[in-house]
C-alpha cells in the first residue's frame, strides 16, 4: 500500500495517514471505557464535522464499521 501520488485525475498527490494504538486491555475500567469511547467518537461521524473542517475526510462507512469491530475485542476492567 502507498497512499501517495495515487492513480487516477482526481487524486490528491498528498496524503497524511494517521493511527492510533489502543492498548488491547485495561486493568481500569473507568480509563478503558474512556478511551473506548474517545476512540470511537474519533472513528465514526463524531468527529466527521471537525475532520471536514480542517481538510481531512471522514473514514467510509466499511472502514468505520472495521474500528468499531476491534474496539469490540478491548477488555475494558
């Protein structure tokens, strides 16, 4: 996978891929639950508005639904 200089005359040359690790369990279930819950405020339409706003693009439907199913598998306390 290279996102840059992708094919096609509607590609954007310049892309800015970002991550985020989440710790697959928490012994704290109150820091758990909240970083769940950030999380999947960052992934699903949440923060599609902000996203927007300073030129990013909200994640499609099928890779929010991706996030959502790994979330699942954290245990949280």
């Amino acid at each position: 996978y290279n996102p840059l200089n992708g094919p096609g005359t509607g590609a954007y040359p310049i892309t800015a891929p970002t991550y985020i690790l989440v710790h697959p369990a928490y012994d704290d279930a109150e820091v758990g639950a909240a970083v769940v819950a950030f999380v999947e405020w960052l992934i699903t339409d949440g923060a599609a508005d902000y996203a927007e706003e300073v030129g990013f693009a909200p994640l499609p439907d099928e890779l929010q639904q991706a996030g959502l199913d790994t979330l699942e598998t954290v245990q949280v306390g």
